[in-house]
C-alpha cells in the first residue's frame, strides 16, 4: 500500500519522514525518563539515540501486517521537530491498525498532538482504507486518554495488573475508533467549523 504523498501539512504542522539529521531533536524527548517508558526503543543516550531514529527512517511504507509508518511532526512556523506519529498495519483481514504518538514534553498542551493523530487518523482511514484504528495507553498516562477520548475514540478495555513494569503493576488502556465513526465526527466539525465562520 505504500505511502501517502508527502509531506503532508496541517494547519500548523507538517508531518514527514524521519531523516539521520534529526538526532538532537529526537533526543530531546527520546531521552527523557518521563517518554522512554512509552517508547518501541530503547533511548537513553545518544547511541541508543540514533538506533532509535535509524529503525524509525526505515518505517516508510505499509506493505503487509506488521509494517509501520512513522511520521515526524514538524511545527509549521519554525520548522522545529516536536514529536511523531506512527500508524502500524496488524491486521490485514480486519482492516486494522495501531496509531501511536510521542512527543516532546515541552510543546504539550498546544494541540500539537490532537492536529497530528488527527492526521494519522485522515492516512489511515482515507489512503489506506483501514477499518477500525486502535491505540494503548498506560491508565497513568492521563493526557493520552484525554487526547483518544476527545479524538472520539472509545474505551473498550482497561487491564489491570497485567503487566510488571520496572517493579510495579503495569494497567493499559485500549481505545478504538471506526472509519465510519471518524468520518461522521470528521464531516461534524467541518459542519461546525461553517457554521462558526
């Protein structure tokens, strides 16, 4: 299925393929303790670092199940990397996929997470006709279900105590969204946003 044209840009950002060049940026959250316990790699100096950003610039194409298309989010003003977006291709009978995001603790709180996995949803649904999107979370992890919940995902399960994270019990969210429900909520706001103007 390959990958959407891009760059794609949104009202304020542009999302793009990760490139070796954007290793500071990269660390700059990458390896923080607060985001690498969210993380698919390990990324706690710069070497890990740089493995990390490597596996992400090979993530450009959704051929089969298991696949992923990892995007960097770029602010549209400046140019400046403040976190990314991935969608990951697991199903390929049921038409679904997993969306996942990061992004730098510093630029949180501006919409910049919202605008992106807006995105991801508009790619995953239109370009490559997934079904149902899905996207875990740690039940601590207060402003990620914030963000699912107000993207118009439902909760569909919360595990409890199912895993041991760092000698603690680990609880995960899983939230879930339908094509059909996004485009109803998609064509809402566009309706709205009419409206408004």
């Amino acid at each position: 299925m390959g990958a959407p044209g891009l760059p794609i840009e949104t009202e304020r950002l542009v999302l793009r393929f990760f490139e070796p060049t954007d290793l500071d940026a990269v660390m700059a959250y990458h390896a923080l303790p607060e985001v690498q316990r969210y993380l698919e790699w390990k990324a706690r100096d710069r070497v890990e670092c740089k493995a990390a950003l490597a596996g992400m610039c090979a993530q450009r194409r959704l051929n089969r199940p298991g696949d992923t298309l990892t995007l960097a989010v770029e602010r549209k003003s400046d140019r400046l990397l403040v976190g990314q977006v991935s969608l990951r291709w697991t199903d390929a009978t049921a038409g679904q996929a997993e969306v996942r995001f990061v992004f730098n603790p510093t630029y949180r709180r501006q919409g910049y997470a919202t605008e992106a996995v807006s995105c991801a949803f508009d790619i995953g649904f239109d370009h490559f006709s997934f079904h149902r999107i899905f996207a875990r979370c740690g039940a601590r992890n207060v402003p990620s279900a914030r963000l699912m919940k107000k993207l118009g995902m439902r909760l569909e399960a919360h595990y409890r105590e199912h895993a041991l994270f760092q000698g603690e019990w680990d609880e995960e969210l899983h939230f879930a969204i339908l094509d059909r429900e996004w485009r109803r909520s998609s064509k809402v706001k566009e309706i709205s946003s009419h409206l408004v103007a």
